[in-house]
C-alpha cells in the first residue's frame, strides 16, 4: 500500500515537471507586500516608495469594500465618514447600505483594483488619488458614494486614512 501512494506521488511530481521544469508551488501573498504587483499594477512611472502606505490605505480600503468587509471603515477619517456617512462614526452603520448601492459591475471592478500612484497635496504631508488614477483589471467602477472622484490620505498617528478632499 505504501509503495502505491509513494509511486502516486512521484508520478504527480514528475508529469508536473515535465512540462517546464519546477511546479509552482509558490502561494501569491494574503496580505499586500510592498513589492505586490498588484498595487502598482504596471504605470508608466514608479511612485515614490514613501507614498507606499498611504496608497496601502487606499488599496485596502477600496479591497474591503469589494468584499463587504466592515473593516474597511478603520481607513476612514471622521471628516470622510461625516461626509459620506452624515456623521462620524456613521461608518459602521451605514456601510453595508451604502455598498448596496454600488452596481455589481462597480463591486467586481473593485475586486481588480491597484492604486499605482499619487500626488502630493492638497495641504502639506497629504497626497491626493483622482479616481482616474486608479488602475483597473478591467471596466472600472464608476465614482460616486463609497468611491469618491478623489481621495486625500492623511497620516493619523501612524496610520494613513482617507479623509475628505478639497481643493485649494
């Protein structure tokens, strides 16, 4: 019995080989990485590597609420969430409506996208994404509810958060 399950095994590992050398037997990582393909998504010019957490922030943010993650509201500045919410802390409450309000075209667009880059401002150690700097696998979501046309991140302690942006 031994000698068949060991002769399977060695079988499965040779056909895998023999097609093109070593199986992948890599996993791709659970949580984004700062060199994660995913979140640079191919742009034409590399982001400075110190914009890195803030646009983590908005990846993760923008991730949660493809999946319907609650979660997703830690990223948020009391600002943001009294704007899009009608008042701080209205996050926890009113996420899952306001995700009910996105399309399904605009959920799984969601799923696809990478945050590339951003820009510096509006106010001094903030940095602004415009909805159409964002990287989609595909149709992008369209702007409007959860998704802003532009997001300001802001270090808040030692995290970065969304707040609300405003032009100058």
């Amino acid at each position: 019995m031994r000698v068949r399950v060991l002769f399977a095994v060695v079988f499965l590992f040779a056909a895998s080989t023999a097609c093109g050398g070593e199986p992948d037997l890599s996993m791709p990582p659970l949580t984004p990485e700062p060199g994660d393909s995913r979140l640079v998504g191919g742009a034409t010019r590399a982001a400075p590597a110190d914009t890195f957490p803030a646009r983590l922030a908005l990846y993760k943010y923008l991730r949660g609420v493809a999946v319907g993650n609650v979660r997703a509201c830690t990223y948020l500045t009391p600002e943001f969430e009294r704007a899009a919410f009608g008042r701080a802390g209205g996050c926890r409450a009113g996420f899952l409506r306001a995700r009910a309000q996105l399309r399904p075209q605009d959920v799984a667009a969601l799923r696809g996208v990478t945050v590339p880059a951003c820009e510096d401002g509006p106010a001094d150690g903030e940095y602004t994404v415009r909805f159409e700097q964002l990287k989609w696998a595909g149709e992008p979501a369209r702007p409007g509810g959860l998704l802003a046309a532009a997001f300001t991140l802001r270090k808040t302690g030692p995290y970065w958060q969304l707040a609300p942006y405003q032009q100058d």
